[in-house]
C-alpha cells in the first residue's frame, strides 16, 4: 500500500471532543470517523485494526471448540416477549416499526434469537455440549456515549451461547471460555484480569468481566497483584480436558469490581500487594442456567428420557472497545505503539526522497521482499519533508520503520527503527529485510 494512495485522513490539531487518550489518537490516526453520536465509521486504517482483533478472537474462541454462525441485526420483538425481555430492556434498546407495523428491533444481544435457533433443532443431549458464537454489531442506546469507540451506541461484539444439559456440563463450558479469554486478550498485549462479576438472581461463582487496567477505565476495581504474574495457557491447551486447575489459580487472588467489592476480604491480603485501580471491562462471561430456555421452551431429552430446559451460558468480548483499550494500554506521546498481533501494517517504509529513481527503486525492491514474506507493508511514498513522515509514522504505530534515503543508499545502508522502544540499527538493505521477516 502507497500512502499518496491510501485514504489516511490524519488531524493535525487534537480534536477537542475527545476526552481520552485513545480517542483522540483515533481520531488523529484517521481510523474513525464519528456519524452521530457513538456511532463511527470505520475507515481504512481503522478496520484492518478492526478485522485483526477481530481474527484473534475467532481464533480462540474456535480453538476453544466454539462454532461461528452469523445472526441478523434486526430482530422481532415477538421472540423477546417470549423471555419476558422486550418490556424490561428499557431505553438502550432501539425499536423499530417495520411497513406492516411489525415490532422490531436492533439487537443488543443475542440470547433469545440463538435460544430460538437451537430449540428448532437439538432435540438430544446427545447432540451436546454445543457453543454457538458470532461477531455482529450491536446496537445499545447509550444514555452517555463516549470515549470514542470505547462506548459506543452501535459497537462490534462477539457473543458466544452455550448449552449444556446440567449445571456440572455448563462448568465445564464457561471453563473453556474463561481459558479462551485469557489467550484472546493476552495475544494482543494486554494483561486482562478475571473479576468476579454480579449473577444476579442466579447466585454462585460463575460470571466474571474481563478487566484492563487503565486510569480512563469506567468501573472502580481491586485486586492482589500477584495475579498480574500468573502465566497465560499455551496454544497446546487442551480444551477437552479438566480446565478447573487452570480457573483456581485465576480465582484465588482477590479480583473484583466495586460491585462485587468484599472489604474484609481485600483487606487479609497483604497491604503491598493490595492494588486498586480503575479498569475497562473488555470480555464478559456469565452462566445463567435455564433463564432462557425454561420460558422459551428450549429442552432436550436426557439420558434417562426425561425433558429437562438447557443450562446456558453468555460470553461477550467487546471487539470495537478493544481498539480504544488497547491504545490506552500501547501509545505514548508521539502517538500509538501497535502490538505486532493488531497492527494494521507491519512496516512502514519512509521513503526520503520520493522521484529520485534509486531510493524509489529501493523502497519498491524493500516492500516487495517484505510483502513476498506475508507481512503488511505501508510505504510512504508522499512528497513531504522528513519531519512531518517521521511524526505520521510515529503517531499511526506501525512496530518498524524503514528509513530509505538517497544519502543512505549511496553508502549502502537503510535505517530500521523499532516503534516501542525506539532502537534504530544501520544496516544493508538484505539486512534489514532479514531483521524484519
Ligand atoms: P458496560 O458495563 O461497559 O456497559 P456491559 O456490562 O453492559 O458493558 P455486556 O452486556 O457484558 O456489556 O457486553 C459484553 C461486552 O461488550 C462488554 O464486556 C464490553 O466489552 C462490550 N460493550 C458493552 N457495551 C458497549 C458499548 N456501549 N460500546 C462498546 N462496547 C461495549
Ligand atoms: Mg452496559
Ligand atoms: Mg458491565
Ligand atoms: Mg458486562
């Protein structure tokens, strides 16, 4: 991709509407575009990020046995009088009419409509355990949609639903989501910590959100510190196998929001360990048993022939909010620091002196080995002074830089400079590509 070719519209002044970090750079990096209020247009730039985060979670969440469908947006009303929703969703749901005066609505979530899907065809437990997911857009009228994409009004989401016959099989599902979640947020740099979360009527142990700490974060949270050290399960995870060691080890540190804040609890553990913070809730998991499926009518024959209503659980990643709270977590004063696994382009060519026929040759010569090697390339190939292509290189985040100029090449050499910790190496073309690939 050229630069002089690709819709990058940068802002050189700090838009004033945005309150945040992440937003601002958003905006200044030209990834999104506000429509209306808390609802964004994702433009170039944005949506590679965007699809990455997006790859990440899918990955995971099949790994993990999940089985990808795609619901609609638009939704009847009807299904959500069944489960007794439609009335008590309130506000934040949008309702619409369609031409024949049908009840309709953009979906803030999924239980019912997956709850109709698999009632019209699981009939058995034999055909169990299942996790059904999709990554769709969501709408939820926000009273205060802010901080960018971090609280949007339409946001992307990825929803996964699973069915069990008991609660004992439910433990096992939520398991393997809770294992999925850690390795989804952690291989886009960000340390994620489980918290146990409000069950609402439902009781027990079994919801938990996904925090990021960030001082913009919206929800109050504490926790021991000794479970920011605890490592991530392996690509090698075995998702059939008994999870529980894993999810102990996760629990056992004191880990809440304010909602769920236990002071006597948080106070036995030691005062130097004790951490509170602010924190961005980025994944949500949550078992709610029969709540859906005993008033809509989803049941399933036992082993013993008996009708029983699915256990079910719910298990949400905020795939849009994650782009803000990943700058928040990765960016510093020049602008973002991409982690490698969601950034847009991999590499950055600047070339110096774009129309001298040597460094253009180069850069084409660069950026064709790199791309020949799978990785994403950007070449700025604009006619600007070097000043202003190092601060746009900077503030887009790309991990490398390849610095190409004619000065350079006539001694043989290009500059790479790494983004995050500003290391620069001088070395030959057939170097760099090799430092790169
Ligand atoms: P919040 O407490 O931030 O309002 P929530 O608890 O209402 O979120 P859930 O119903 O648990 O959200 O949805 C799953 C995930 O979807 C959340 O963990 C969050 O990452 C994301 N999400 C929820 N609301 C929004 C929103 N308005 N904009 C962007 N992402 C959102
Ligand atoms: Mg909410
Ligand atoms: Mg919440
Ligand atoms: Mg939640």
């Amino acid at each position: 991709m050229h630069l002089s070719r690709y819709f990058l519209p940068i802002l050189k002044e700090t838009p004033k509407e945005a309150e945040i970090v992440s937003h601002r750079l958003m905006l200044r990096a030209g990834m999104i575009r506000q429509e209306t209020a808390g609802i964004y247009a994702w433009l170039p730039m944005g949506l590679r990020v965007l699809r990455k985060i997006e790859q990440i979670v899918r990955e995971e969440q099949n790994r993990a046995g999940a089985q990808e469908l795609l619901m609609p947006t638009v939704q009847p009303a009807d299904l959500w009088r069944e489960s007794g929703r439609y009335d008590a969703y309130g506000k934040e749901m949008l309702r619409i009419t369609d031409r024949h005066e049908r009840e309709m609505l953009f979906g803030p979530t999924n239980e019912e409509m997956v709850t109709d899907i698999f009632r019209a065809s699981v009939k058995s437990y034999r055909d169990l355990p299942l996790n059904l997911y999709h990554i769709q857009w969501k709408f939820r009228d926000e009273v205060r949609p802010r901080f960018g994409v971090m609280r949007g009004r339409e946001f992307l989401m990825k929803d996964a639903y699973s069915f069990d016959l008991d609660k004992e099989s439910a433990r096992h599902a939520y398991n393997r989501m809770f294992v999925a979640y850690l390795r989804t947020f952690a291989r886009m740099g960000l340390k994620a910590i489980p918290m146990r979360a409000d069950t609402g009527p439902i009781g027990g142990d079994m919801s938990h959100e996904f925090i990021i700490l960030a001082s913009t974060g919206e929800s109050e949270v504490f926790c021991d510190k000794a479970i920011l050290d605890l490592p991530i399960p392996g690509e090698d995870t075995d998702f059939t196998a008994d999870l529980s060691p894993v999810i102990t080890d996760w629990t056992t540190p004191y880990a809440a929001t304010d909602e769920m804040h236990d002071t006597a609890a948080f106070e036995a553990v030691p005062e130097a360990e004790r951490m509170s913070a602010r924190g961005i809730e980025v994944g949500h998991i949550f078992y709610f048993g029969t709540k859906y499926s005993e008033p809509m009518n989803a049941k399933v024959t036992g082993p013993d022939g008996a009708e029983v209503p699915v256990h079910m659980g719910s298990y949400g990643v905020g795939v849009s909010r994650l782009l803000g709270a990943i700058i928040e977590a990765h960016h510093d004063d020049d602008g973002i620091v991409w982690p490698a696994s969601v950034a847009p382009f991999h590499v950055g060519i600047i070339n110096l002196k774009p129309g001298d026929a040597a460094t253009d040759a180069a850069c084409a010569d660069l950026e064709a080995q790199l791309a020949k090697a799978g990785l994403d390339v950007l070449v700025d190939d604009v006619d600007s002074r070097a000043g202003a292509k190092f601060a746009t290189m900077d503030l887009i985040g790309l991990p490398y830089q390849l610095i190409v100029g004619p000065r350079g090449l006539k001694d043989g050499v290009v500059e790479v400079k790494a983004r995050a910790s500003g290391e620069r190496a001088t070395l030959s073309p057939q170097e760099a590509v090799n430092r790169l690939i």
